[in-house]
C-alpha cells in the first residue's frame, strides 16, 4: 500500500456509514468517509413528515452508544419518548448533523463518482477532483438510486409524473390538482402534506384498504408482550427474529429470503396520519390504472375501480410513491469492468455474513445487503447491527 493510501474508503453520510465511521474511529485503521451528510433524508423526505419508527428504533450509533436521539432530544428539551411519540423528521436529520459533528468530524463533504478496481485494491476519484487509494471500499449509498418508477409512468415527462423521492417542498403544488399513486408511508404522508399545502389531492391504489400501523403503548399487558414482542421494526415476533438474527435469515435459502423481504412489513403507514387523510380527500382504493397520457398539458388517468366501473381522472401532475428496488446497476459511480464482477441474483448484490461481495474488499450496506440481511437493513435501525458486524470483521481481518 503507498503512503498515500487508506485501509477503507465508505461512500456515503447517512445513518449507514456515519455510524460505521463512528466505529471505525476506535479500530486501528486509516479510513476516509465521504458524501453529505442525512443528504436523503435532508433534501428527499417531506417536510412536516413524522418518522414510523418509534424513538427508540430512530437513532444513529456509536460503539459506546453515548449520543443517541433520547441524548439529543434531552440536551435540547424535545419532545421525546422511546415508544409513542412520532419524531419529526426535522428532528432526525438535526441528530444526524450533530452526530456526525461531534463524532465523525472526518467527513469529507464530496460524492464519489467512480470507484474502480486496481492491483492493490480500489481507487476513487471525487466530485472535486481528488483521487483516493484504498484497499476496501464500503458502500452506504443508502436509497439515493433506487426509486423506482412503474413501466406505465416511466416514459412520461418528468414535468408531468416524477416520483416521491425527488420532492420535499410539497408547498410548490398549492393550487394545483395532484394524483398520488400508492398505499405506503410515502404515499400517505404525502398525500397529506399535499392536502394541508392547499393541493387538491386524490390517492390511488391497488391495496383495497390502507394498513394504518396501530398506535405504540407502553406498558403492555404481559400476555401482549408475549404473543407480540416489540422490535426496532414493530411488533411480532417475525420482526423481531429480523432484527435479533440477521445472520441466520442469512443462512436462510436464498427464495425465503427474497420472499420474506418482498412481504414482510409491506405498505403501512403510521397510526399518526390517519386522521389527515381519512375522509380529507377522495381515495380510489383497490383500483388499476390502465392508461396514462399527457392531454392539453395535464395528465389523464383511465382507471378501473374497486367495483368494476371506470373512471377517469385528469390532474397537473402524478407523484408515484411507488418504492425503491435496489439495482446494482443503477449505481453510476462503479465503473463498468467493477460492476460487471459483482455477482447478483436479480441485479441485487450477492452479499458473504461479513457484507462483502464477490470483489473481494467491496462491501455493501444498507438498503442494498436486505435480500442477504433480511427486513432489518432496509431500515435506520439495521444501521446498529451493521456497524458493528463490519468493524468486528475488519478489525479481525487486519490482525491476521
């Protein structure tokens, strides 16, 4: 390794690789992380949008674990209960920023816009111009490139349908009629901060009823913390073997895997918005847009109903709160000959119990390691576990 080079480059200021740097701090090893920090959660979420989970499931990590959101919210006299109070997302984001403040000052606020192999391990060249040499690279994109748009909106302009991901002023379509596509968080939330910004809204879905997450409470009867523990994902006793043995859902044949990513913990927003949306706007539940087109400058919808009849909606413009699909392919800053030697299984990445790939010293975190990691890592909360687990591997795999 020249003097010029580092043990580990992480790509990415999130919640996933801020609360790995933190690691990394108390292990013996040159590091460098890069991006802007809680960037999609600052310039991507909705303002005025609550968190689903609970506090004590929304914070960042450290290995002493010694500025959390309760620290947080006490030095600064916010409202804040492990379970049943909703966290701004406001709140998270000004955590995140001082988290990484007082325990990853390192940072180095630059993206990375290729990353490619070489004979000693990676090199990496930054949106300013430097070049960094590194022996591994961890990967903590998070959802960045992920949002995913369905075949029928896709081809549209971008003035006329664009998706959740790329807004967080909402206030910008006050006056203006606005279809939401989906029945998750993200489609709910916005679909009622949309109608508050003085938007005229309709929500439209293919689930025939909305899965309001019930209300959180403590303390519990015994009998109900028996039949449905809480976990950092919610209640039961799925999620919590998600958050409590991410490496045996590892072990797990790769078509469970997949299946139980696909299923478990589906579209639900939070018990804390229903009242903003139930009966505040009209909802086309459990019907099929059959048709989008654009029409003397607004967007026509054809769509079937719950009931069978037909109706057609005309709107200025369609957000689609459609999801994220991770995409291996779709991560613009590893240069081709990288990408193209990732193994994947669906253009998602083929991930050993320690995150890494198939290139050895490439590692993938977050939304990304979930078909290998199950649930947990598609949420903040895996962001604990992951730490951990990758500095342990790395402080191991240097002693050798």
């Amino acid at each position: 390794m020249s003097p010029s080079s580092i043990d580990i480059a992480i790509v990415g200021a999130g919640p996933y690789g801020l609360s790995i740097a933190a690691h990394l701090r108390k292990l013996p090893l040159s590091f460098r992380i890069f991006g802007t920090p809680m960037q999609s959660w600052r310039e991507h979420m909705p303002k005025e949008m609550l968190l689903k989970s609970d506090g004590f499931a929304s914070s960042l990590y450290d290995p002493d674990s010694i500025f959390t959101l309760r620290h947080y919210c006490e030095e600064r006299k916010l409202p804040y209960a492990d379970v049943g109070i909703p966290v701004p997302c406001e709140t998270f984001v000004a955590y995140g920023l001082e988290f990484q403040k007082r325990l990853v000052p390192m940072l180095e606020e630059t993206d990375i816009v290729s990353v490619r192999r070489t004979a000693t391990g990676f090199e990496l060249t930054t949106a300013d111009h430097q070049t960094v040499q590194a022996r591994k690279v961890i990967v903590a994109a998070g959802i960045t490139h992920f949002a995913y748009l369905p075949p029928f909106l896709s081809d549209l302009p971008r003035q006329y349908v664009t998706h959740s991901f790329h807004h967080h002023d909402l206030s910008q379509f006050r006056g203006q009629k606005v279809a939401v596509i989906g029945a998750g968080a993200s489609a709910v939330d916005v679909a009622a901060i949309l109608n508050e910004a003085g938007a005229q809204v309709e929500l439209v879905a293919r689930r025939r009823e909305i899965a309001f997450h019930k209300p959180s409470a403590e303390p519990r009867p015994l009998l109900q913390r028996i039949k449905y523990p809480r976990s950092g994902l919610g209640l039961g006793w799925r999620s919590r073997l998600c958050t409590d043995a991410p490496l045996l859902f590892h072990r797990m044949p790769r078509k469970l895997r997949f299946r139980a990513v696909q299923r478990h913990l589906g579209p639900a927003p939070g018990w804390f918005v229903r009242d903003k949306v139930v009966g505040r706007f009209p909802m086309h539940l459990g019907s099929k847009i059959e048709d989008v087109s654009i029409r003397d400058g607004q967007v026509e919808l054809k769509i079937v109903q719950n009931d069978g009849s037909n109706l057609t909606l005309v709107v200025d413009h369609v957000i689609a709160a459609t999801g994220f699909r991770v995409s291996i392919s779709r991560l613009p800053f590893l240069d081709d000959p990288l990408r193209s030697q990732i193994r994947t299984v669906d253009d998602t990445p083929v991930l050993s119990r320690s995150f890494e790939s198939s290139v050895p010293g490439l590692y993938l975190v977050g939304v990304a390691s979930a078909n290998a990691f199950g649930p947990l890592t598609r949420f903040a909360y895996g962001a604990k576990f992951t730490a951990k687990h990758i500095a342990d591997h790395l402080a191991a795999t240097a002693a050798r």
